[in-house]
C-alpha cells in the first residue's frame, strides 16, 4: 500500500453515520461522569454547562459546541438553574473502522462564533427531524458533516502554504504503526516496533511522533490501552485481572496503577 499516495482518505471516503440525535433538558442537580462509546456532540442551547475532560476544565454557553471522543472519561454538570442542549452520536465510518477521526484528533470545545451557518444548519435539521419533516435525517447528516470539517480544517489549517497536505503526509507516513497498535493492544509494544513499521530510526521516529500526535509514542501506547480496557470494563464480563491481560498487562498492580493514574479512579469501580 502505497500511504503517501493515498494519505488518509477521510474527505472521499469516510462516512458519518449518525445513531441518534436528542434533546436533554436538566436542573441544577444535574451531574453525570461517563464515557461515550461512539461519538458525540453537546449543542448548548440555554444555561450553562461545565466539562471536565482529558484534565482540562471548560465552561460551555449557548452556541457552544463539545466534541467528545469515545471512550475518553468526562465530567458535565449546569452551575445555573438549568440547562438545555442538544447531543447528537454518531460513527465516523471508513472501510471497518467506526471511529476513523481518531487520525485526526480535534475533539472538545468549539465557541458559538466561530461555526454560526454550521451551527444553525444543525439545529435547523435537528428542528425538521423532531417535526418528521421529509429528508430531515440527511439534512442534519450533511450539516453535522460540514461542521466536522469545518472543525478539522480549523485545527490543522495554518497560513504556510502547502501545511495541510504536509500534516496530511505526516500522519499517513504514521498510519501503519497506528494500525500495529490497534492490532497488538492485546500484548506489549516496543517503540523499536513501531519505529520498525515506518522503516524510521527509532529516536526520529519519537520524535516525528510527538511532533505529528502531540504525545509520545510510549503515552498514545498507555492511552490506547487504557481506553481498550474501559471498553472492556463497561462490558461487565471480565474481571479487572481478565481486563489487564487482554490489554498487554501481566501484573494486575502495575495495569490498576496506569489506569487510576489516566482516569482518576480504580478500575475495580468501573
């Protein structure tokens, strides 16, 4: 396969699919911890909302988008007397990968100016479906996909000429070791391995990696792990022991201590 040809195709071939769209109304009790297991958008529509998320505390308005990745452990709650918004969940398709935005990371908050005509597209097509109204499914499927990318060329669009397409580049030169992880979360990896999927020398390739992911090889490995053990975790079929074995893990303490220390609490109270 010839990646720096075909790069990562997500604008022709990846498709949205969107699994539900809803509207949620809460007092000022309201508080929930949780995780997405696909993924999600919060349209705040009156009052104001709070997230906690990957350590990083932001206080929503109305006209406020979130993005949220599956698997990743938050906090919402309203410091008002209610709140109201929207919340859409959706797959991000390509081939049998249903969560193809993770090579392009760009989840969280997103102010109301910055995506008005996407914004009112999506609450417009929102609107038509609770009327029913003919092709409201598509319309809201077509403005939640232009608000996607509008989000994802915000992030990685800069002046310099030509960036795109290098970060582009970039991120297709590091798709093979990506895809090495997904496929061996199930035993140790060795950063020689991943260095070895990309024909890199194995400190260019730590640093290519921070410089292109944002972390090191050696965290995207823990982060990667550790969302594969939620996953597992919320099935309520394995015990903790079960779950660190099938994430690469031997020692139950050692899995137990990276866990608490990626989402704050102890994987036995999952």
């Amino acid at each position: 396969m010839n990646t720096q040809k075909n790069s990562i195709p997500l604008t022709g071939s990846m498709q949205i699919n969107i699994k539900y769209a809803l509207s949620a109304t809460h007092d000022h009790k309201w508080y929930e911890v949780k995780t997405k297991s696909e993924y999600a958008i919060f349209i705040i529509q009156e009052g104001i909302v709070n997230i906690e998320y990957n350590k990083t505390r932001y206080t929503l308005h109305p006209g406020d988008v979130f993005l949220f990745y599956p698997q990743i452990l938050y906090q919402a709650f309203t410091p008002s007397e209610s709140c109201r918004f929207i919340f859409i969940h959706f797959d991000a398709i390509l081939g049998h990968n249903h969560q193809a935005l993770h090579f392009y990371p760009f989840d969280g908050h997103y102010p109301a100016n910055q995506f008005t005509h996407e914004l009112d597209s999506m609450c417009s097509g929102f609107l038509s479906m609770q009327n029913r109204e003919p092709f409201a499914e598509l319309s809201l499927n077509g403005s939640l996909t232009l608000f996607l990318a509008s989000a994802m060329k915000l992030k990685y669009e800069v002046n310099e000429a030509g960036s795109v397409s290098t970060q582009k580049n970039a991120l297709a030169r590091l798709q093979p070791s990506l895809i090495y992880i997904g496929e061996h979360i199930h035993e140790p990896i060795s950063i020689h391995e991943l260095a070895d999927s990309v024909r890199l020398s194995e400190k260019y390739f730590i640093s290519f990696f921070k410089k292109v992911i944002g972390i090191t090889p050696t965290n995207y490995i823990i982060q990667a792990k550790m969302k594969k053990a939620l996953e597992y975790l919320h099935e309520h079929k394995y015990s903790v022991k079960e779950v660190a074995t099938l994430v690469g893990y031997s020692d139950i303490y050692t899995f137990s201590k990276v866990f608490k220390k990626v989402y704050g609490i102890s994987p036995s109270k999952i």
